[in-house]
C-alpha cells in the first residue's frame, strides 16, 4: 500500500479547515449554555446568533429563518414530519379530503426517498418523478403530477452522486402556483453554487456543515417565514420552540465559520476545482476505453464526476484504488455495504452492469493539478486487471 493520499470523496464529506479548525479550537472556552440568562450563557447564546447570520448571508436568508439541526437528515425528517401532521387528523390519520399528495423524484438522498416511503404506509400518495438520461426533472412532469390535493413538493437542488443541478427555481414556481409547499435539499450544492433561497423562492431548505468545510453533527433547516413547521424533536424552548435541545455550541460555531469562509470563496471554488474535473474527465476518457460519464454535461456541480467502468465491479476499484491512496466511493456514502446498484444510476437508464461498476470522483480544496494527473495514471491499469479478470466482456 502506497503512502501517498489523494482524497476525492468530498462529496461524502470534506475535511475542516484550518480557520475553523481554528475558530472552534478557540472558542472551546466558551462553556456556557446558550440558553442560560447569566453572563457565560449570554455570551455563549450571542456566539450562536452571529454564526446563524453567517450562514443566513450564505443562503441570502434572514437568520430569523434558519433553525439548528444535526444535519440535513434531521432537517429533511422534520419537513416530512411537519407535512405528516398537516395531512393529518388529530387521530393521526390522512384527512379524505385534505392536501395528501406528495411528489419527490426517484433520486432523492435516502433520507427523502425513505421519508416519502414511510408517509406512504400512513396512507399519503406518494409521486417518485421520473428523470432523463442526465438525471434532469423536465418542468412538464412536475406540472403534470401537481393538483388540488398537492401538499408538498421535495425535489434536491444537487445530486449527491451524479451531480446534476436541478432547475430549482423554475420547480419551486410551479409547486406554488399548484398552492403547495416546496422543499429542496441543498446539501451538497450550497457552498458550491451560488444558493440564494429568495431568488428560489423555496418554502425549505436543507444544509450541512460537514460538506462545506465545517465540523460534522450540525446543520441547518431554512424555513421561509410563515411557512408550517412542527418540531421533531420535542422538549425545551430552543430555536423558538422548533428544535428542542441543549445548542451544541461549538459546532455552531464551526458551521458559521465555515459558511463564512463558502461565501468569500464562492467564484473561487468554481474557477479552480472546475478545471480540475474537467482535467480527470479528460484523462480518464482518453486513457479507459468504453466508459460512461454520468450527469449532466453543463448542469452539474464543478466538483463530481461519476463514471461507469462497465467489466469491472465498483467495490474492487475502490478497494484497489484505495491500495494506490485514493479514496473515492461509489456513490452515496450514506449506501455503502448495500450490494444494490446505485438507485441514482438505474434511474438514468445506465442499468444495472454500469452501475455496478460506478465511481465517484468527488474533488475539493487542496487537491492539486498533480493529485489528479495521479489519479489519472492510476486507474487505467487498475480497469484494464480487473476487467482481464471478469467475465463480462466490454
């Protein structure tokens, strides 16, 4: 095994940066609960509110809007679970006559797709859109699904693996004109796109820290003002009484450190690890023959590259590339030691040989020029062993 590392699994999550890193390291001191009234919980409570700004100028969002969570899990729960209470009954049952259909697409992060399927065993009809060859919801099919018995619209601004971008704002249009509310997770797009929830005109948004150079364990839910929302989580009265819990003060304190530092280098991040993509893309379809990019060739996030190596199995590459010191994955972190193919890919067309044999190449701050040309003399050889060992002829 090499010592050299390469890292391109930002995606799944990015490691801290040293001015957060810093930030929390100082601010551990800070001991009081912020929700204490003496001088500590103040300063401490004070401490929280300027991160909640620094991530509300990252979303162009009033911190008022904007509620601490886990992570985007928890957020995205506590919108299902708000959605779960506004079609139903004080029985728990879904109101016959009431708002009780939701539509999401098929390549929504686990969190959302189970979420959905959990409503559905409530009673609630649940709308899995369909995507096209490059994962892209077309306008027409939202419109189409949409009627007076809509409640909810839950459509990712960023896929997790693929990396395509939706047209969010056109969706969130229709959803609104159809008197329903609509939610995207923005997990992975936030901090790398541009993201600003008024020009959206989203009802929800969902964000976390750990994909944005921030600590792990914290995230945030916006919530536009007057939009429903029912807390998840019940017990005391923080975050106004919508998230119950003692704030976890440092990682509160990371995460808006973090969003400070996506939001100066937002234009950044697309001129520099853009061209890096771009680099790996090229190379890897010059030097492999008969693979497959998947997403979007334009609509796509500046930082992921999935490929299909159709011959070769997706957890042998890894685990061989892993031996050279690159670490990528083969999808959705959140998937990994399930032996089903990549939903995300099956839903594209790729079937199920090209998506078992899928990687991605998610890249971030720090990686070099270098770093990917290793990459690139790599995997090659490592495709052309495992293939002159399967049976599956390509």
């Amino acid at each position: 095994m090499t010592e050299r590392r390469v890292y391109v699994d930002y995606n799944a999550t990015t490691p801290l940066k040293e001015e957060v890193k810093a930030a929390m390291i100082e601010d551990f001191g800070i001991y009081g609960n912020a929700s204490s009234m003496h001088a500590s919980g103040r300063l401490a409570h004070a401490r929280v509110e300027e991160a909640r700004q620094a991530v509300g100028k990252l979303l162009g969002a009033p911190a008022a809007d904007l509620i601490f969570t886990s992570g985007g899990s928890e957020s995205n729960n506590t919108v299902f679970q708000t959605m779960r209470r506004l079609g139903s009954g004080p029985d728990g049952k879904v109101l016959p006559e009431g708002r009780t259909e939701i539509v999401t697409t098929a390549i929504e992060h686990p969190c959302v797709l189970n979420s959905a399927t959990f409503l559905q065993t409530l009673g609630f009809k649940v709308t899995f859109l369909p995507v096209d060859e490059y994962g892209k919801i077309l306008p027409e099919k939202l419109k189409a699904a949409l009627n007076e018995r809509t409640l909810f619209v839950s459509v990712m601004m960023a896929n997790n693996e693929i990396g395509t971008i939706q047209d969010i704002r056109e969706l969130a249009a229709l959803a609104r004109d159809a008197g329903a509310w609509f939610h995207t997770d923005a997990v992975q797009a936030v901090g790398k796109i541009p993201v600003d929830v008024r020009e959206l005109g989203v009802d929800y948004l969902t964000m976390s820290a750990h994909k944005i150079y921030g600590p792990k364990g914290i995230g945030a839910l916006f919530v536009r003002e007057k939009a429903p929302l029912f807390p998840l989580i019940h017990g005391g009265h923080q975050e106004d009484g919508f998230r119950a819990g003692t704030y976890n003060n440092i990682g509160i304190l990371g995460f808006g450190k973090a969003a400070e530092h996506a939001l100066a280098d937002l234009d950044a991040y697309g001129k520099t690890i853009a061209p890096l993509r771009a680099f790996l893309r090229d190379g890897l379809l010059e030097k492999v023959p008969n693979i497959r990019i998947n997403g979007h060739p334009q609509d796509v996030l500046p930082n992921t590259l999935d490929v299909s190596f159709p011959g070769a199995e997706g957890e042998s590459i890894l685990l061989s590339m892993d031996i050279m010191g690159i670490e990528a994955s083969t999808g959705s972190a959140c998937a990994s030691g399930s032996l089903e193919p990549s939903h995300v890919l099956m839903a594209i067309g790729a079937g199920p040989e090209w998506a078992h044999g899928s990687i991605r190449f998610s890249l971030g701050w720090g990686l070099t020029e270098e770093d990917i040309r290793y990459v690139i003399e790599t995997v090659p050889p490592i495709i052309a062993r495992l293939r002159a060992m399967s049976s599956v002829q390509v």
